[in-house]
C-alpha cells in the first residue's frame, strides 16, 4: 500500500500515478471495526466497477485529540483503540491500495466544505466516493452527504454513503469499543472489532526496576495518545510469530513515582533481550486495578500473585 503523507503531497501522487482512477473513502477509521469494514467492501466493489484502485483518507491527529488539545493543553483526548501506524498495517491487510493522512490543523479546521471537495477531492481522479452513516465534514461540520451528491451529479462521481452496522441491536463504533475496554468487556470489544483487541509497539529501555524484584519486564512504547485500558491483565503475546503467556500492567506506576503512561509486559518463563523489537499483546482479561504500594516488597508479593491469577485464566482461557 501505498502512503500519501499530506495534502501537500497529492501533487507528488498524481505524478507517479497519472490520471489514476480511484474509488475512495474517508474517516478516523480507529479501531477498522465493523462499520468501517463495510465501508472498505464498498469502496473495493465500487474499484472492481469502475476499474479503478482504492484510497483512503483518515486525519492526523483525530479531531477530537486536536480540539481536546487546544481547549487545554493538559487534558486527555479520547484514548485511540489502536495508532496510526497499526492502522496503516490494518489498512494494508485489508487489501487498500492507496491511504492518505491529512493533518488536522487550523487550515484543515476552518476549510469550508466546498474548499475541502474542490483542494483535496478534485485533486485526484475519484469515480466513487463512500462515507459513513455519520459522516460530516468541513468547518464546524457543515458538510453532509448531501452536499456530496450534488458535487458527485456535476462531476460524474459515484457517491453513497454506508448502512448503520449494528451488533446486538446496538451501533458498531468506535466509542462503543472504547466502553467495553475500559469495562473489561474483551469478548464484546472482539465482536465489535471482528477481532481480539490487541496493541502493538516497539519494546524500549525503561528503569530496569523489574529485574530487581526478580519480575523483568518489556516496556513497550507508546504512542502519544492514550490506550483505553488500564490496570494488569493476563495477556497473550506475540513476538516473531511465536506466542508466549504473561501479565501486562497499563498504567503510570506510582509505587515508583511514575507519573506517565507505560505499557509493561511480564513474559513467563522468558529472559532473552528483546530490544527493539515488537511485541504483539493480546488482552485476556484485567486481573485489578493499578495502585500503589507502601514498598516494593509488597509490589513484588502482589505481583506473584497477579502471576498465579494470570496463569489460571489463560490455563482456562486455553481449555476454551
């Protein structure tokens, strides 16, 4: 797939792919749960009908990070189900022939509809374009798929927006999944997603405090942007397409005067080096809260014990 980095560089695209025909679509697309997934079935029929190749525009950050940010600059976006760059792979998976990330800015903000279809849209050579059940664009929302059909009758362009996708007689969203989560509701999250939830991430140099408590760890980086977890979980991990067991603790540690989010992870039965590496986790089940403890004797009792709950459930999780 290939990576359109930026409005600026749709000029640069369209040297490289002269008069390209394109079925295309646009969205946050956090998560690619469900209702996203039939909105890129769509686009790719659309392609197969119109021979044509399939583009997807999502922003960079979401608009509610950026209007979270610029309200107060210490408070907390809605935390993402997964980054960009997981997006980027999912996107990949999913067959999309083209993506492209525009940054959410003040200009792309305060851009009137009708200047966000005549700059970006009409840049490339778009024969259908499908949206949401939701979708509004431009600024302060005004644009709708309305507006869209009227400029898709002038130019010759397919527009059609998708069905609400309901699970449970409920919408798929990407709020929705956050909720379940956040509630500890994986199997939920997993229908919702039409896969387990999972985060992956680079494994970094962190305090080293594991190993003094006979527990080492792999602090995985994180991006900016929150994960709608916290607390320790009995995980599923994958690193170079083999599956190890452990225990992940989402959180900002206070036991150690931690004051940032970190993704700790506890492989059992596991002590290589593995750094720079990614790790794929797989959230089972929380096990409890983060909280801290009056020493790090007490850490390290509770974390034996988190280790033995955590064995149980993935034991039982297995014989499932």
């Amino acid at each position: 797939m290939y990576l359109i980095r930026g409005q600026h560089n749709l000029k640069l695209f369209n040297s490289r792919y002269p008069n390209e025909a394109l079925s295309g679509t646009i969205g946050n697309f956090d998560g690619l749960h469900l209702g996203h997934q039939a909105i890129l079935k769509k686009i790719k029929k659309n392609a197969d009908k119109y021979n044509a190749k399939t583009i997807v525009f999502f922003t960079e950050p979401h608009a509610s990070e950026y209007f979270s940010l610029i309200k107060d600059k210490s408070s907390n976006p809605p935390p993402r189900i997964c980054p960009w760059r997981e997006k980027f792979k999912l996107l990949q998976k999913s067959g999309i022939d083209f993506a492209c990330f525009l940054k959410f800015n003040n200009n792309l903000r305060t851009m009137s509809p009708e200047s966000f279809i005549s700059e970006i849209l009409e840049s490339i050579n778009l024969k259908s374009f499908t949206v949401g059940d939701d979708f509004r664009f431009g600024a302060d929302r005004k644009g709708d798929t309305d507006l869209l059909r009227v400029w898709g009758d002038q130019k010759g362009i397919y527009i059609e927006n998708t069905e609400t996708i309901l699970f449970n007689q409920e919408r798929v969203s990407s709020s929705r999944i956050r909720s379940a989560l956040l509630e500890n509701n994986f199997e939920l999250a997993k229908n919702l997603l039409g896969r387990p939830y999972t985060f992956s991430g680079k494994v970094v140099h962190g305090q080293h405090l594991g190993r003094t408590i006979d527990v080492p760890t792999a602090n995985i980086w994180l991006p900016n942007q929150r994960l709608p977890i916290r607390g320790v979980y009995a995980v599923e991990c994958n690193l170079n397409n083999i599956k190890h067991n452990g225990i992940a603790n989402m959180g900002v540690r206070p036991t150690v005067g931690g004051d940032k989010p970190v993704l700790e992870v506890h492989l059992f039965e596991f002590n290589k080096n593995i750094y720079s590496q990614r790790l794929r986790v797989k959230f089972v089940k929380k096990i409890r809260d983060e909280k801290k403890f009056d020493n790090l004797d007490m850490l390290k009792s509770q974390i034996q014990e988190d280790i033995s709950t955590a064995k149980n459930i993935l034991r039982t999780s297995n014989d499932n």
